[in-house]
C-alpha cells in the first residue's frame, strides 16, 4: 500500500518532473530493451489508478445558517477555510483553536432557506427591522444571553413548521438571497488551492418532513462559471419541496441548463423515523416506489453520510444482535425513548446496513436498486469548526464548545415530540477519505461519484478494499497492493462479476502515524435468502496480538490501555496495520449480495474523557469515556446477472 502526503505542493511536484529540453535530449534511447516500451521497469509509471487518499468534510455549517448563527456562531465561510486548511483562528466564544492535522478538502454546506438571513437579522437591516417579526427578533439578538438563545430556538420551529414570516425566509428571487449565495461561491474561490486545500461549492437542502429528517447536501464539480448561473434549490414552496423527487429534477435541470455536474448526499437518516430508505414513496401516500423513482435515486444519490456529530448510522443493536460492535454511538435515544412517533419498526428505514438489504430487495421489483449507496463521513458542525479529534472537540453549536458545563449539558428541542439533547452524545466529526489521482475538484468530485470513497468517525485509517476471484493469501505480503487490487479485481464502490467459485477479498489498514493502533479488519456481508429475505453477517478477517477465536467463533476484545486520569492510551496492544484475503465460506451464487470492510482501533479517550480532565469534572458514570474509532468502507456488489 502507497501512503502518500496530500500536501506535497504543487511546486514540489512540478520541480521533480521538471526536466530541460536539453537534458532530455542528453539521454540516449537507442539501447532501450523493446520489453520496457510495452512494460516499464518503474512500477509507478504509466498508472491509471488512484494511488493517493485524501480526507475531507462534506458538511459544514456557518453562521449563515439560521440555526448557527441564531445559536451564536459567528464564524462565516471565510473563517471556517482559513481554520480547515490549518490556521489558527477564534471561536465563536473567543477560544484559540487549531486543528491537528489540516484538511486535504472542505465543503461548507449552509442552508438552502433563509440561507443568509440570520446574519441581516442579527445586523438589523432595514428590510428585516421592516417586518414586524424581523424586528423582534433583532432585538432580541442584540439583547444576548437567554432571550438571544430564546429566539433562536423560535425562529428554528417557527421554520421547521413552516410558518416563519416570507421577509425572514429568504428565497430564490430576493436580491438578498443571490448576493449571499454569490458570495459563498466567491469565498470558495479566493480558498481553492489546487494540489494543497480543495474546496467545493455547495449547500444543505434541509428537507423536514413532520419533522422527519431527509436532508440532503448538494455537492458541485463546478465553479462559479456555472455554479453561479443558479441559486439554490429549497425547501419552501412554492418555489421549493421537502419531496426528494424534485430536487433530484433540480439536479437535473442545473446539469442540463450549465453542463455542470452535481451530486446530493443524504445524512442523518436515524432522525427520519423510517423514511429515510423507507419501502414506499412516503410523498405519495405511501404509494409503491416506481422504476422512474429507483433510477433517480441510483443517479443522483451515489453516496451516504454514515458518521456524523449527530450520531453514527452504520448498525442498530436491535438490528444487528450478533454484532457486537453495532452499538455504537447510537443515537435513537431522543425518538426511540422518548418520543413516541419513534417505533422499532421504523430503524430498518434508517441505518447503513439494513439500508443497503432494502436496496437489494427493491431491486428485485424495480429493476434498479434506489440505495445503491457508497459511505462517507461528516461534521454538520454548526460553528464553521469541524473538529474530529477528541483531544480538540468544539461541538456542534456554540452553546457546546468547551466549557466546564457542556458534557452534562440537557435542553429540550422540541415541545411537540418531547425531544431532549444531552450533550455528552454528540460524538466528533466523521471524516470522508477519497482514493483519488490528486487534490482538486474534478479528480475528488470523480471520486465520490464511482463510490470510492470512504467514512471514518474521525481518524485517518488508510482502507483499501477490493473484490474479485482470484485474490491469494501472498496477496496481502505485496507493498504494491493497489497494482494487485485493480489487476485482480474491482475497488469498493464498484460491480463483482459473476465469476467462478467463491469471490475473495483484498482488505488492508494502516493507521495514522500520530494516532491509535488497530484492534481488527471485518468483513460485513448483506444479502437476500432465497425466499428474499435479507441477511446479514460480520466475519472477523485480521486482527492484532494473536488472539483466538472462541468457540463461537468470536475474537476476544482487544484490551485497554487508556488511562483516564492524562487522559490518554498506548500502542502496547493492536497493530499498526492489518491485511487479509478473505474468501466467502457462505458463497450461494444464485443471490445477490454486497460486502463491506469495517475497521476498528483500540479504544481511546473519548472528548468527554479529555473534558473530565481540563475542567476537573466529576460525571455521572453513564457518560461513556472511551471510544473505539472505526472506518466503514464503501460496499462491493454482487449480483448473479453481472
């Protein structure tokens, strides 16, 4: 496996190719052995596949918001660019605050409605002051303290139930809203450092069904020559729609209209109550999913945000209990406790895994699977401050940045369905890691569209992971894994083939230098039995220390090593990295199938453990202060017709 450093400048790159003409001349080709012209000795040279991985965020708020900036942020894209390259900037509460490592690409995704209004609001403008709402809200922003948080928590249910006032809600055809818009694609601009910071013009299309999330984030290849012929699809009728459907005709019109390309990432679908891969159009009185629908969907939705503050989605434990690492990070606690739409029957609706069974399922009748997804991971940090560290996390609102009060922090939501956040479940931002040929819009956007691509919790795992007939277990002792990869099979993301036999799979980590060893590599298998109905099953394929399976099969855990009262831990247990050929034992060939790779580090502290510490905290003993971070990687497909 090739690691490479994304941040080697552009000037260095071109300084090592930079050969003189008459240098060039100098060399004598005559004596060449024919045999290098059709294979060069060099095994880097002539390569058309990736051979560098790149980590991003694809989703970040501002205080351009209306829920950031009503809740305090301050941060605007400018300032959100300068800290995700690696600069060091102020909070929204006025903390230093640096990052560990910078970002190889970034995608501030601001809301779609009202995108921009917070800020006027704030400033009291003479076109919000004029509105008699606008007016009251202004003054209570300029007060501070209870009554600025008191608004903000208004003006986001007054939104999310659609009765905020037009001049509140900007919109297509406000002057406003195209210089706020015009103005991000500008700052996306003056950041975009080609070979070193990659940045993507983009927005959060913030669909709220009864309050059931189906949010998208709206990703362009483009710049501002096309980009900037439109302004942003929303929410709101009748110039917008909560009904996916027609953003995805949106999408289709920008492409037709400016030759651009664009994607949409959904996120977040353990807050949709169900429909986030529900069964059947829930737009249309739950009528049954057509062909046309299940063919939208496979375009436009290539990939899934699977990690983010708000939660993982990968597994449920009530969905997987043989997994003993499905629980984790869950958060169904504010609907499945205590709300009492929430039911078990709606999670098969939300999570990656059962997600990807349905997508399976729907494909028998529809001839197209609508959830053919590849997995990323994301901050939705709503501080312009994504944050995946533990050691450095500055949450997901201003109210939650580090403060001696945050971790056991509770504030109801929402009246209406009796939500409560406890702060101490917000995890770190997850991470997107893309195998791309470099840094730059065209290449990464390339990317995420063929799925190869992948999420992290937050850590910077190097994954491949890829799938054919003919892997072999000497497979795993080549440094040129990517050469073997592509040679032999497909990457994930991608097709299997039929093929003979049993497939076998090619998976291989390697951890950050400055983080956690591995604790072990799986294997998640999906699939549908012969009478259709979905199975699955996680095999532990490498792992660390010379454990042994049980006789259940199962690998005893690797150990703890962290010490709560730094906080920190050692690399005295794990393993720096971990490979395997895998072969399916359970191969049916007749049945469709995907696969997964899922990779675990030993445990660490979690940044409530690093919060314990700073601020000298004593919490209660339900608040968790370890983590184990993983990477999900993308899946591979299997189907009998090939």
């Amino acid at each position: 496996m090739r690691i490479c450093n994304s941040s080697v400048s552009v000037m260095a790159v071109a300084a090592a190719f930079a050969t003189t003409a008459a240098a060039q001349d100098a060399i004598d080709m005559t004596g060449l052995d024919p045999v290098f012209a059709e294979r060069p000795y060099s095994p880097y040279a002539d390569r058309a596949f990736p051979e560098n991985v790149y980590f991003g965020d694809t989703h970040v708020h501002t205080g351009l918001s209306g829920d950031a900036g009503g809740g305090g942020t301050r941060l605007l894209p400018r300032d959100a660019y300068r800290f995700a390259r690696g600069e060091q900037v102020n909070s929204n509460t006025g903390q230093p605050v640096k990052l560990r490592t910078p970002f190889d690409f970034f995608m501030i995704t601001d809301h779609s409605d009202g995108m921009g209004a917070i800020t006027d609001m704030i400033a009291g403008t003479p076109n919000i002051v004029a509105d008699p709402d606008g007016k009251k809200f202004h003054e209570a922003f300029a007060k501070g303290g209870q009554e600025a948080q008191a608004a903000a928590t208004e003006l986001v249910r007054q939104f999310s139930q659609g009765v905020l006032s037009p001049a509140l809600n900007y919109q297509p055809g406000n002057p406003a809203y195209k210089r706020v818009w015009d103005d991000i694609i500008q700052a996306a601009e003056e950041f975009n450092d080609p070979g070193t910071f990659t940045t993507f013009i983009a927005y959060e299309w913030t669909s709220l069904e009864a309050g059931n999330n189906l949010h998208r984030n709206v990703i362009f290849r483009d710049g501002p020559e096309r980009a900037g012929q439109i302004v942003p699809y929303t929410t709101t009728p009748p110039l917008g729609s909560r009904d996916p459907k027609d953003l995805w005709k949106w999408l289709e019109n920008y492409e037709a209209k400016t030759g651009g390309d664009v994607t949409a990432i959904p996120h977040n679908g353990n807050l949709s109550n169900g429909m986030m891969f529900a069964l059947q159009d829930d737009f249309a009185d739950g009528a049954p999913y057509d062909a046309e629908y299940a063919q939208q969907r496979n375009k436009w939705e290539r990939l899934y945000e699977a990690t983010q503050i708000k939660g993982d989605g990968e597994a449920h434990p009530l969905l997987s209990p043989d997994d003993e690492f499905a629980d984790f990070e869950t958060w169904d606690w504010g609907n499945l406790d205590i709300s009492e739409k929430k039911t078990p029957e709606m999670l098969p609706g939300e999570y990656v895994r059962s997600g990807l069974q349905r997508g399976l399922q729907l494909e028998n009748e529809l001839g197209t699977n609508p959830f053919k997804f590849g997995l990323v991971g994301a901050g939705d940090a709503h501080t312009g401050l994504s944050t995946p560290d533990n050691d450095n996390f500055y949450g997901k609102f201003t109210a939650y940045e580090p403060s001696e009060h945050r971790a056991n922090h509770l504030s109801k939501r929402n009246d209406d369905l009796d939500i409560e956040y406890h702060s101490w479940r917000y995890i770190t931002s997850g991470l997107t890691a893309v195998w791309a040929t470099s840094n730059a819009r065209g290449p990464i956007f390339d990317a995420m569209e063929r799925r190869e691509a992948y999420s992290t919790t937050g850590t910077r795992i190097r994954v491949r992971f890829f799938g054919g007939w003919d892997f072999e277990e000497a497979d795993t002792h080549r440094r040129d894994l990517a050469q073997v990869g592509y040679s032999k099979g497909v990457p994930m993301g991608a097709d299997m083939h039929p093929g003979e036999g049993s497939p076998s799979f090619l998976i291989f980590a390697l951890r950050d230098p400055m983080d956690a060893n591995l604790d072990r590599v799986q294997i998640v298998k999906g699939w549908l039995d012969s009478d259709g109905v979905p199975q699955e099953k996680v095999y532990d394929v490498a792992w660390s220390d010379d454990r042994v399976a049980d006789a259940n099969g199962k690998i005893p855990a690797v150990g703890n090593t962290v010490d709560l009262s730094i906080p920190s831990w050692t690399n005295t247990i794990g393993a720096s990295e971990l490979g395997a050929v895998w072969q399916d034992p359970d191969f049916d060939s007749t049945l469709k199938a995907f696969y997964y790779g899922r990779v675990l580090q030993i445990p660490t502290p979690r940044w409530t453990a690093y919060d314990a510490i700073k601020f000298n905290l004593d919490l209660p003993e339900n608040i968790p202060m370890t983590v184990q971070e993983r990477a999900y990687s993308s899946p591979i497909w299997y189907s009998p017709e090939g």
